[in-house]
C-alpha cells in the first residue's frame, strides 16, 4: 500500500466482472498487483489485466483451449476447466507476467500440455511459449499445477502435485526454466520415484516455493503410496515424500528433513505439505503440514531423519493450508499468523537462547492471510458468500469484515498494493480503497 493510506474502513472502490459470453471460469489463483494494474488468471486459461485504480479491463488473453475436468475420470474440485489454477509470477524487469496453464490436445479436451507463457506485461501478448510437461510423452491428466510460480536466478520454479483426492498414478514434480529463450532446457526434479511408487505431491496450499538466501529453492512434498503395514506404516521405505526438500535453482537435491512420523504419516494421509516452508529472519525454517506439529528446522542444515531444532504443537483443530503471513520478526524472534483449517492462529517462534514455538491466539476459519497497512487481511471461502475479513494481528480479533460473494478456491488469498486491497471471487474481483 502507498505510504500514509491506512484501513480504516473497507470502502469498495470498485468491482470487475468476468466479460459476458464467457461461461464457467472461475479465479483461482492471487491477483498480482504491479504498477498501477491487477492481474488475474482463470481456470479457461485467460489473463485479464485490470486498472487498480478504476477497475477498467485493459487486456485480455486467451493462451489456449483448457483441460476440461469433467467426464475423463479426473477427482478434485475444480470444475469445468483445469486451465490456469495457480498463481502467476511476474518480473519487473523483463516487463513480464509468468503462468503454467494445461493446453487440451485432443478433440475431448482430456490430454493436457502444461506450458508456461510468458505474456507482456502492457499489452497481454505472448513472448515466450515453452512445454513444461513433466513427462511430455504421455501427458497426464491426473497431474495439477496448483502451486503458486516462482523465479530464482533468471529461473521459472513450476511444482505439479494431484487432484483432490488423489486419484490416478502421479508423481509430484518440481521444475526450473529459464524465464527467457536463451535455454529451452526444463530442469526436473521427481518426488517418490522408487520403482512402483506414485504420490508425493507438491501442492502446499496453493503457496510458492520458498527461495532462501542463497537462491535455493525449499518445498515440502505431501505423501505417497510407499506404504507398508498400514496404518502404523513400519516399513515404509523413504522415498522424499512428506519431507521439506531443499533443491538448487537447476533442480539438484541438496538437502532434506524428513519426520520420525514418516511411515505413520505416509499411511493416513497426513501430508507434511499442505502447507509451505516458512523461512525466518533468525535462520530457523518453520513447517506445519497436517499433524499438528510445528517443525522448526536449521536452514543451512536440515537434518535429514535426526531430530529437528525444535517442535510444538499448533493447528490443533484442523491442518495448515498455505503460507503464514509474517507479522513482526527480528534475529531472534518471529511472530506468524498460520492459515490452520480450523481458523487463524497466532504463533511465536523464539530462536535464542533455545528454539522454541507457542500459540498465543486463534481466530475464524479463513484461508492464507496478509499482512497490509498493519493488520491481518483474509478471506472466508464459501461457493454461496464468501466474507474479507481484517483482524489485529496482536490477538486475532475482527476489525471488521465485507462480502465478497461467491469463492471457489479453498486457499484464496487478497492482494495489496497501489492503494488498493484486491480479492478475487469465482468471477469477480473486488477492490477495496483506504478511506
């Protein structure tokens, strides 16, 4: 937000519409707010980009014919269209605005290409096209692009999981190309990849990949099928599911943490990455997935299989789904609020004199929240009236809350920049000024 434009109220500035004549698609992804423009992805593979200031369509384009997820088999909830569903990114620099989106390549629209664009950042025209299937040769329709794009070191950062539901064989994969057409080379990273073993999605809510401080990339990967005497899950054998996985920019596998709960959690879909790998000022990585551990990890190291810095208990009515929102931090101390299912939930992690994490405060059920202008922004997701809420970020009260209508997307997540506070709905977007 421009400096000196508080919230004291949420006065809707102005609402967009998807354009009439185009049926069925729904917003999934984050708005992305730069220079003086939203930019919103759908699930029918169109990018919209609209003035921040009067909620004017400035562009539009059309990438391809999206995957269509009814009638092939395919579980989950994202319906009709499995086009864009992640979040973009975008590079200031190159003048450009990055997404993945599955291109049907059949009559039936069952066999999708993921492929990455990139679009002009003005005028919406496509400047770079490039194949970004994991397993070009046989396309797989189970596979979902659902996290959040990344960019590290000129590099693209693309993580692929499954539906809700799991069904079908998949893998989960973490890919790096570069951001222009000086190499064509997609980099490849395969989770669970014993023979005969699937799973081990990348997903994490919704969320980005992490990039620490020396360019890595840290993710956290959810179960796969390695299961062995269910449901204690002894025996499993480890093939970097359910881990956090730190890769370089090329996609190499430098370094893991992997939880002594591995087997168990493996069997009983206890995914370590329904949420994102939380990198802190004091070095300390945080990760919270679905057991309702808080896993403190040392960044430069850690840990494989051995005991982390530290644990604690949170989200203990529901998992963690996407990324924390950062309130304050120092060297030494970080304060964080957690998107648990069950609702907000205020954490301290304290690094000196030893590791250590509480929960000092809980709130409503909501997505991933942000912190703007000094307090928590998050939405309530309901396919019927979907509620923006703002809460102290010193005890998770409300401040006050608007209806935003209907949202599709579990982990939607608002956006906040050049003066406006922007979510986006199935096939709105509404904006918000400060007043």
């Amino acid at each position: 937000m421009a400096a000196g434009k508080t919230f004291t109220s949420l006065k809707p500035a102005w609402t967009w519409h998807i354009p009439q004549g185009i049926s069925a698609q729904t917003l999934y992804g984050e708005p992305l707010i730069a220079s003086g423009v939203v930019y919103v992805a759908s699930n029918s593979n169109r990018v919209y980009a609209i003035s921040a200031s009067s909620g004017t369509l400035l562009w539009q384009q059309r990438v391809g014919p999206p995957e269509h997820s009814q009638g092939n088999g395919v579980c989950g909830n994202i319906r009709p269209y499995l086009g864009i569903v992640s979040t973009p990114v975008i590079d200031l620099a190159r003048h450009e605005l990055f997404v993945v989106a599955a291109i049907a390549t059949d009559a039936d629209h069952r066999l999708p290409t993921r492929t990455l664009f990139g679009l002009d950042l003005s005028t919406g025209a496509i400047v770079l096209s490039r194949n970004v299937e994991p397993q070009p040769a046989s396309p797989n329709p189970y596979l979902l692009q659902r996290v959040a794009l990344a960019e590290v070191n000129s590099q693209i950062v693309i993580g692929f999981g499954g539906n809700a539901g799991d069904c079908g064989n998949y893998h989960g994969w973490l890919e790096s190309t570069a951001a222009d057409n000086t190499s064509t080379t997609v980099h490849k990273y395969k989770v669970s990849s014993l023979s005969g073993d699937t799973g081990g999605a990348i997903w994490m809510g919704g969320s980005a990949p992490t990039i620490d401080t020396a360019g890595n990339v840290l993710v956290a990967s959810g179960n796969s099928n390695a299961f062995q005497d269910c449901p204690s899950g002894v025996g499993a054998p480890y093939d970097k599911s359910d881990s956090v996985l730190s890769l370089s920019p090329t996609m190499s596998l430098l370094d893991y943490f992997v939880p002594s709960t591995f087997g168990h959690d493996n069997c009983n879909d206890l995914d370590l990455g329904s949420g994102a790998p939380q990198l802190l000022q004091s070095g300390l990585v945080l990760q919270i997935g679905k057991t309702h551990t808080g896993y403190l990890l040392q960044g430069t190291n850690l840990g494989h299989a051995s005991a982390p810095a530290g644990s604690f208990t949170v989200c203990t009515g529901g998992q963690d789904n996407g990324a924390a929102a950062i309130i304050s931090q120092t060297a030494t101390q970080s304060v964080l609020a957690v998107p648990c299912s069950s609702g907000l939930e205020g954490v301290t992690v304290i690094s000196s004199p030893s590791v250590s994490g509480t929960v000092s405060w809980s709130a409503g059920s909501t997505g991933p929240p942000i912190l703007a202008e000094g307090d928590l922004f998050a939405i309530q997701p309901s396919d019927s009236n979907s509620t923006l809420v703002e809460l102290d970020p010193s005890n998770g009260h409300v401040i006050r809350q608007r209806l935003v209508g209907p949202v599709m997307n579990h982990f939607a997540t608002p956006a906040a920049g050049d003066g406006v506070l922007v979510v986006a709905a199935s096939g709105e977007v509404f904006a918000f000024k400060p007043s």
